[in-house]
C-alpha cells in the first residue's frame, strides 16, 4: 500500500481510502447522478406546466371584457369576451374546506385509534379497510353520491335549514341536489384514507421513549398522547391534510357527477346549500367548447387559478412545517 493510501483522514484515526471508496463507488454516483436528474426533471415539468398556462391565458386575459376575479359572467365567446371566476373559487375553496373540517379530525381520531387503542389483531385488516377507499376510482363516488346517498341526505339537508336557515351559511336556496355541502361530504369521504394512512404512519413512528416517560410521570393513555403522539406527529398530520386538500382541489370527476350548477344571472348566496361549479367541474363540462383561442384561453386562464391556488396551498404547508421543526429543535 502506498504512503498516500496510509494519510490519517481530518480526524486523524483512519485512513482517507475507506471514505473514498465508500462514496466515490460506480453505484453510488450511478445513483447520486439519477436522484439529481430526477428533482430536475420534475422542477422543469412544473415550470413548463406554469410556463404554458401563462403563455395561453395571458391573450384571452388580455382582451376580457369583465373582472376576472369579482365577476360571475362566464362568456367568453365573440367578439367581447366577459368572464371571471368568483363562482368557481368560491365553489372550489368552500367546498374543499368544507371537507377538510370533517376528514381531517375524523382521520386523526382514526389513525389513533389504529396505533394507541386498537387491539394488535384487529390493526392490520382495519387499516386496509380504511386504505381500500383510496383504491376505489372516482366515478364510483360519483355514482355512488348521485344514486345512493343524495336520497338519504335531502332530509338531513332540510332539517338544517330549517333549523339554522337564519345563518347565512345554512340559508334555503331551493336547490336540493347537488349542494356545496353535499360535495364537501363526497370529496371528504374521499381524502380520508390520504389523511389516516400518513397520519398512522407518523404516530406508530412516534419513540417508546417518549410515551414510556409521559406513563411513567402518572399521565392517562389520553394525556400521553396529548402530550407525545400529537406533537411528535403534527408535522406529519399537516402535510396529510394538505395533500388532501389539494386533492380535494382537483378533484374532476365525482363533483362533475354531483355538482347542481347555476342558471345565468341566478342571485348570489353565501349558503353552503347553493349550487355552483369547481374549476374542474366547469373544464371538464366544457371541454368540446374549445373551438377558438378566445374560449380555450379563458378555461385554461382558470387552470391556471387552480394551478397557483394548490402551489400556494402546498408551499405554505411546508413553511409550517419547516417553523414547526425549527421550533421543536
């Protein structure tokens, strides 16, 4: 071996060969060349994405009649275009927010009870179960919404509103099918597995050491999950819900089945029982209208909300999580 082979490394206890090898091998930068050209690759397919919605919408933007943002027109045909997407971010948003009020609580209470609660032979099947929802396709919730479970909801729908029509949220709008509130429940039955699947994961990672101490200090099964399992899993519980949002955001199918949408000049409501479209329902409805630049321009112009609504959604779920391992280091 020659003298070089023999150089202590920077703590002075081995020799720098090992290192070299260890890192310089044909696999490893096989490997290391693979990772790096995937991550760019997927930040090159993002960019081209947001670069050809921009460069289609900016035209049709350009010669809209209306207020792209405050308006409920949607004409972009002829010779003035007028159209704007009020509805559908109203429809999308509160909708999907609606269903994260009840997936995400329920998917957590889920993922505890299959990690601190349950007994060990019933964890395994259960939690298929509960990861079979996410196998099953989107159509079926469609159908399944529209023939099944509409007829079993319009008398709850009615109780509410005449229970708490005085509230603006829950005010009668004579529409009984396909309601935000009723998407909101489809689209959270929906996003439950993605919540209670991540969320069981991170709580059965949570240490022994860390529950074992909170039993031993005298705290109940609740408190040491109160004070161990959740804090250890928050990071992990609020990047679920956020992947579920923005797959409540998207979602294409199952609200083109079930969404009621509004007549032209219909008055506008904040009811939750109002109908509407979501930015999918309405691209997806009026796909065979894109026969001239003007149109096609205005359905990608809210692709492209949609697109910059779910960026934002996402990129502010990995700042609080970033803050929130700041903050437990």
């Amino acid at each position: 071996m020659s003298t070089a082979d023999q150089t202590p490394g920077p703590d002075g206890q081995a020799p720098l060969q090992a290192d070299k090898a260890s890192t310089g091998r044909f696999g490893d930068r096989i490997f290391g060349g693979a990772s790096t050209l995937s991550g760019i690759l997927v930040i090159a397919l993002v960019s081209l994405i947001a670069v050809f919605l921009v460069v289609q919408a900016v035209p049709a933007l350009l010669d809209n009649s209306a207020s792209f943002f405050t308006s409920r027109v949607w004409a972009p045909g002829g010779d003035k275009p007028a159209f704007g997407i009020l509805e559908f971010l109203w429809t999308t948003v509160t909708s999907s927010t609606f269903a994260m009020v009840i997936s995400v609580p329920v998917g957590v209470a889920v993922a505890l009870f299959l990690t601190q609660y349950a007994p060990t032979w019933m964890r395994g099947p259960a939690a298929a179960l509960v990861d079979l929802l996410a196998a099953v396709p989107s159509i079926v919730y469609g159908l399944w919404g529209l023939i099944a479970f509409a007829p079993v909801f319009k008398p709850v729908q009615g109780w509410i509103e005449d229970t708490l029509g005085w509230f603006p949220l829950f005010a009668k709008t004579g529409i009984s099918g396909g309601t935000i509130f009723f998407i909101g429940i489809v689209l959270a039955i929906m996003v439950l597995p993605i919540v209670t699947a991540l969320s069981r994961e991170v709580f059965a990672q949570t240490p022994a050491a860390h529950k074992e101490g909170a039993l031993a200090l005298g705290a109940t099964q609740w408190e040491m999950i109160r004070t161990a399992v959740l804090p250890f899993g928050r990071p992990g519980v609020i990047s679920a819900s956020m992947l579920a949002l923005g797959r409540a955001l998207g979602e294409t199918i199952a609200v083109t089945f079930l969404v009621s949408a509004l007549s032209d000049g219909s008055p506008w409501t904040w009811s939750l029982f109002n109908g509407g479209e979501t930015f999918a329902s309405k691209i997806a409805n009026n796909a065979a209208e894109f026969s001239n630049p003007n149109k096609t321009g205005a359905y990608i112009a809210a692709g492209l909300v949609l697109f910059v609504l779910t960026f934002v959604v996402n990129s502010i779920a990995r700042v609080v999580i970033e803050r929130r391992k700041a903050f437990t280091e």
